[in-house]
C-alpha cells in the first residue's frame, strides 16, 4: 500500500501527513513515512519500505518526482492551504522577511502546481477546515479507496482528534487553532501586515492562490517592489539616472512559476533620451539566459516590450533584467508594470524524454 500527500507548508498542510499516518496505522498497525523532494529522496526512502504501506510527502517535489506521483497508479492526495498562511507560516516560523517568504512561497506553491492541475490528485483545500475530523478522515479513507468498517474509521479518526486533546467531532479549524494556541496563522498574518506589507500578502493570495486549485491561470502582474533598479541621485524608487556607462539598470524579482510556457511583459518609461540609446532584455534561470530581445531606446514615452519563455523547473528562481548597451550622458528610464501571462506549453512534459525517465522507477514501485 502506498500513499502519496502533497502539502502546502503550513500547519493544515503538514498536519495532513500527521492525518493519513493514523489511517494507515489504524488499518494495518504500522507505516513508513518517506519525506522527499526529489526521485533520489524517494529512493533511499524506498529500500527500508519491506512489507509496510508506505506514505511518500512531500512540500516542494521537484518536476520529475511530482510527475512521477500524479501519472502513477497510486493515491495521491492534497492538503492545501490558504496562501496567506503559508506567508504568515514563513515570516513567523521560519523568520524570513518578507519578501523572501513570498519568494519562498511562490517556489512550494509552483512546485505544487502540478498536483493542483492533476485530475489524479484528490485537493483537501482550506474549506475542510470547516469540517469534523470524522468527516474529514472518512472523505480521506474514500479517497485513498481504502475498504474500511466504520469501526475503524472511527478509531483513525480519535487518534487523529486526541493528540490536541479533542474529540473526533471537533472541527479541523478547532484542531489547528489549538495547535497555535488559539489563533490561525491567517489571523497571525493580518494582524502582523499591514500598510504596504498588507497590499503585498493580498497580492501574493489574489496571485499565487489559483496556483493551487487546478483552475485556469491567468495574467499575473509582479509588484516593482521586489525589483531592484540602480539607484542615482534622488530619482523615485523605480526610476533609473542613464547617465553612465553600459551595465544592467534592472533586475528581479527572483519569484518562481509552475512548469509551462509564460510570456512577460515589461512596460517602462523613457524621459530625456535625446542622443539615443538601446536596451536588452532578459530572463535568466540560475545564470542561464532563457530568452533575450534588443529594442532601441525612446526619446521618451511609454513603451513595452515581450519576453517567451517556458519553465521546466519551479525550483529556480527567475531573474529579468534590463541592460543598457551603450554610455549615456542624459536621460532617464523608468520601469512601471511587469505582467506575466500562461501561454501554449512548449515543453509538452507528458510525452517528452521525462517520462521516459521514470518508467525503471514506477515499474518498481508497483
């Protein structure tokens, strides 16, 4: 018996794992959890597996082992939760700032875009929260296809409920509010955000939220305050003094996006321009140049300009960035709105050489 769990990284997400443990535990007396992130943590995970039912998780599978986990022939379940808890999870228990915690977040919830978009893949969303821990645990044991008496649905459903000293008819939310002495970690984050941080989180949630629910994805548009511009003089925050020599004039803003094919749209201002001038454009992964586009520099005006690219690892970051190719002894260059919109999959993963890959290790996992 193996059972896959996918989780956001929060509370609800990890207690998820906590969750399929005891319904394994309560049908067949014991279980091997296997944590991992890619196909070689799933293989020194698997060698101890002998006759026990396994459960693999995992919180940020890389392309191959999330590929290989949706078009297996086993379960596989997920427990995602709201994205402003995962913000608040990372400011508050991993002490990141944040900015970084969004950048955090946008990786776990790239990495778990494939399971969202899965048929396969059974979501437990924040709404079962609102659920007993009975319902939950019987929706759970359907799902998996488990053939279990009520009798020991029940039980799995105590031992789940009682290490916070609950009953089984308590509710998810009371269970978890109990886990952070009282308070959810959305109440943590609206409390703790507010002003200009506040805007961030909402937008992270508006963006990366449908990320998770397997719907359509649409245009999203990245703040200018995770991006970086060389800063001369008092020039406002996203506005770069040309004067100077060539060298790169914007970069950011390091989020992640989920396997497939994106286009970015970059819209900027120029002011002063007069001798002329010409920029490139960018999109860098882990130092590598995905796409690249030159456009001669305005006198001045508004004007945009479109990077295609496709991502097949969420896992690293993505830097634009915008250069200028030649010294400058006037002008101005203001950066004022990057879009990000899906396009076609150029990638086409299901019947590329990745699947390939993994046939020897889904065969042997059989």
């Amino acid at each position: 018996m193996l059972v896959s769990v996918l989780s956001t990284p929060t509370s609800y997400g990890y207690w998820g794992y906590t969750l399929v443990g005891h319904i394994l535990d309560a049908m067949y007396g014991a279980h091997l959890h296997i944590h991992c992130l890619d196909l070689e943590g799933l293989r020194a995970g698997w060698s101890a597996a002998k006759d026990k039912p396994v459960v693999v998780t995992s919180d940020r599978p890389d392309t191959p082992l999330s590929f290989l986990l949706i078009t297996s022939s086993f379960p596989v379940v997920a427990f995602f939760d709201e994205p402003r808890d995962a913000l608040a999870n990372a400011v508050i228990f991993d002490r990141l700032a944040l900015p970084e915690a969004i950048r955090f977040c946008a990786q776990y919830f790239s990495c778990l875009a494939g399971g969202a978009g899965s048929e396969h893949v059974r979501l437990f969303g924040a709404q079962w929260r609102q659920a007993s821990v009975s319902e939950l645990v019987a929706a759970v044991v359907a799902a998996i296809g488990l053939e279990a008496d009520a009798a020991l649905v029940a039980e799995a459903a105590r031992r789940v409920a009682s290490e916070q000293g609950l009953g089984a008819d308590a509710t998810v939310e009371q269970v978890m509010r109990r886990r952070l002495n009282g308070e959810t970690l959305t109440e943590l984050a609206l409390r703790r955000f507010q002003g200009p941080e506040r805007a961030l989180v909402d937008w992270f949630a508006a963006s990366y939220g449908p990320v998770l629910t397997g719907g359509e994805r649409d245009m999203l548009e990245w703040p200018l305050d995770l991006f970086s511009v060389e800063r001369k003089g008092d020039s406002d925050a996203k506005s770069v003094e040309l004067i100077g020599s060539a060298r790169h004039i914007v970069w950011g803003p390091y989020l992640h996006l989920p396997v497939g094919g994106w286009r970015a749209r970059v819209q900027f201002e120029t002011i002063g321009n007069l001798s002329g001038n010409e920029i490139e454009g960018d999109i860098c992964t882990q130092n590598k140049q995905l796409v690249r586009v030159n456009a001669k520099l305005p006198v001045h005006g508004y004007f945009e300009f479109a990077l295609d690219f496709a991502i097949a690892d969420p896992n690293s970051p993505i830097e634009l960035r915008v250069r200028l190719l030649k010294g400058a002894i006037e002008g101005r260059f203001g950066l004022r709105r990057v879009t990000i919109e899906p396009i076609a999959d150029p990638g086409q993963l299901a019947n590329g050489p990745i699947s390939k890959h993994f046939e020897a290790l889904q065969h042997s996992l059989r």
